[in-house]
C-alpha cells in the first residue's frame, strides 16, 4: 500500500513508465486488491492537491454548440453515424449559430466550441467564414473546433480565420482496438497524424479517449495513458462510453464512473498543467457526476447553448444529461453548485497553462 501511494505521489515527477501505470491501473481497478478504497481516496486527494496547485478551484465553463448530427462516419459506438437511418438530422445555419453564442456571450460565457459530425456541407470556405464571424464580434472570446479529420490546408485555413482550440480525441491509442470501433474505411495512423498536424499548426489541441468502450482492458488504457504523456495536449476530454440504441453497439455495457474518475485523476498527476472536462457522459451515468469528476482533478464543464429543438437530436449516446448553458437559471443552477461544492465558476476564455514546442513531434 505504502509502495503504492508513493508511486501516486511521484507520477508527475518521475518519466512516464508503461509499468507503473499498469501496476495502478490493476490495484485500483483491475484487480481484486483490499485497500482499493483508501488507495482511491489517496489517488483523488493527491490530484485534486495537484489541480489547486494549477488552477486553484476555479472551473471554466465553455458554451457547446452541437452545430450539425450529419456525420459521414460510421464509428461503432456513436448515435450520429452515417448508417443511422433514426436519427433526425438537422443542421444550424450561420446566423443560428451566431445566436447561440449572442446568448452564452450574454451569459457570461467566453469560449466556444462548435461540435459536430463530420459533416462536409460545412466546407473549408463555409466554416472559415462562420470562424471569422464570430471572431469578428466576439474577439475576447477563444473558439475551438470538433469537427473531426480532416487535411492540413484546412485545419491552417481555420486557424487563420482565428480558430484557438481543437478537440480530436484519439478514442484509442491502440491500433487493434481502434479498427473495433471502427470501420476499415477509417484510419487510426490519420486520426493520430490529425493530431499532431493540429498541434503543429499551434492549436491549443486536445485529445482523449472514451473509458469503458467495448474490447478495452489494461493494456490499451496503459497505451492511451502513454500516447497522452508524449502527446503532452492542451486538454484532455474523456468520458465513459455509453451505448446508443441504434447503433451496432447498442447491447454493449457502458463504461464505468469509477473506472472514469480514475482516469481522470491519473491523468491530472500525469499532466499536472491539462485542461479536463468532467463530460456531459460522465454526467449522464452519475447523478452528482460532474462534482465528482471535479473532485478527481477536472476543471472544466460544457454548457450546452445548442437550441432545445435540436440539442435533443444530438444523440451520440442514451439518455444524454444536458448542462443547461442557454438560460440564465441554467447557468445560475450550476453556478450555485459548484459554489456548494467549493469551486468556483470562472467566466474567462480560460487557456490552458500546457506549455509545449509546438513541432507536433510525438
Ligand atoms: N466528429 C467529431 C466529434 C465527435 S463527437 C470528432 O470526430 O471528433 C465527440 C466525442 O463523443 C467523440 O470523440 C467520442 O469520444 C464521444 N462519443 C461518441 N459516441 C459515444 C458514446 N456512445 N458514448 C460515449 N462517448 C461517445
């Protein structure tokens, strides 16, 4: 136990080693172990102590925007795939999207991220020009994009147009598995080179992976756990997946919450400096998810600002819990309960304090 908890204690001290994370990983989930309990509560303390020492309490709220569910993708696990006969599709115009963020702008909030499939009716033109607008009326505010692969004269063109912050999770740092949830017309080494292209490009880039996906074990969480520390992104989204009725992983069992704020608090000791979202998912299996997901190292959340009428149509997974960022009460709401939990809503753009060389190299 003691040998444990001294190797929690140097994980953000000492170089990233396989072994170690594999040796935690099965202590604290894995495997049966007796003082699982204790060694949590120690793995949490140690990463909360070590988010405070980078951000103190305050939690930045970023304004989602889920712009388009058309995707031309066909991941396995996810409810907006192309395949999905289902599912309604919708998509927002410009000026709708400049309403979402007129009213998270009113709101208080600062950053923007504009989510959705990869949906190609959003050219490299079209979305410049969404960028530039936005930019243009909201110039203190950041703007990220996760809108998926695609080439790098596009990612610089967006960048350009004043584009901060880019969200690419890897899903799986594992090549076998990755080719499980997804069909052979995707490409791991391309979602990777994405990455690393978004970073050279000077993106504030995140990556991530969902916990709990199907064929996952050990080893390819100590791979993501690995892939992260030489990556070195700016931020970190990771949730547990959960399946969606109409997709080819519809029977499958969702990730676990312990398994999620496990990794969580892992990944803050790794990279003490990361940006980390507690997730909409992890909201979704846990009723009081997002404090947890805080009390485990996160210090971010997403509001949806996505209209009512088409945030309910964003369904890449079951039962998904909103964070209500349109309306005043909504934000009030969840002003109030991180100020119960002790933390402290914070309205700026919130940049990551990650520092990195940016030549992408991995
Ligand atoms: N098209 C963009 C955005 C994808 S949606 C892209 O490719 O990056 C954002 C994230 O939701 C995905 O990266 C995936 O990790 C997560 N997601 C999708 N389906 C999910 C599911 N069933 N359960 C949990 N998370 C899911």
């Amino acid at each position: 136990m003691e040998k444990l908890k001294d190797k929690i204690a140097s994980l953000s001290s000492t170089p990233f080693s396989r072994q170690t994370i594999a040796c935690l990983l099965n202590d604290l989930y894995f495997a049966p172990c007796e003082n699982k309990d204790a060694l949590k509560e120690f793995l949490f303390e140690q990463a909360r102590k070590k988010r405070d020492q980078y951000y103190s309490r305050k939690v930045f709220l970023r304004g989602l925007i889920e712009f388009t569910n058309y995707c031309q993708n066909d991941c396995f696990y996810c409810g907006i795939r192309h395949s999905n006969k289902k599912n309604r599709r919708y998509r927002l115009s410009c000026e709708q999207i400049l309403d979402c963020c007129a009213i998270g702008y009113k709101n208080g909030l600062r950053t923007f991220v504009l989510q959705g499939g990869e949906d190609l009716y959003f050219s490299p033109q079209r979305l410049e020009a969404i960028i530039r607008a936005i930019k243009e009326r909201y110039p203190d505010c950041a703007l990220t994009l996760s809108v998926g692969e695609r080439e790098k004269d596009v990612y610089e063109r967006w960048f350009k147009a004043g584009a901060d912050r880019f969200l690419l999770r890897h899903e799986t740092a594992t090549k076998w598995h990755y080719e499980k949830l997804h069909p052979q017309t995707m490409s791991f080494s391309h979602r990777l080179n994405c990455l690393r292209t978004l970073k050279k490009i000077g993106y504030q880039a995140g990556a991530g992976m969902m916990l709990g996906s199907p064929q996952q074990d050990i080893s390819c969480l100590v791979e993501d756990f690995a892939f992260l520390s030489a990556f070195r992104p700016a931020m970190v989204g990771m949730g547990p997946f959960i399946p969606q009725k109409d997709t080819p992983f519809a029977q499958e069992k969702a990730g676990s919450v312990e398994l999620t704020l496990i990794c969580l608090a892992l990944v803050r000791l790794l990279l003490p400096p990361v940006l980390l979202p507690a997730t909409t998912a992890l909201a979704t299996l846990s009723k009081d998810g997002t404090i947890k997901g805080l009390d485990c190292g996160a210090n971010v959340i997403m509001p949806n600002i996505t209209p009512p009428a088409q945030r309910c149509l964003y369904t890449l997974y079951d039962n998904k819990k909103i964070t209500d960022g349109e309306s005043v009460e909504g934000l009030q709401k969840l002003k109030e309960m991180l100020h119960r939990a002790g933390y402290e809503a914070v309205m700026s753009r919130g940049d990551s304090k990650m520092t990195y060389s940016i030549d992408g190299t991995v």
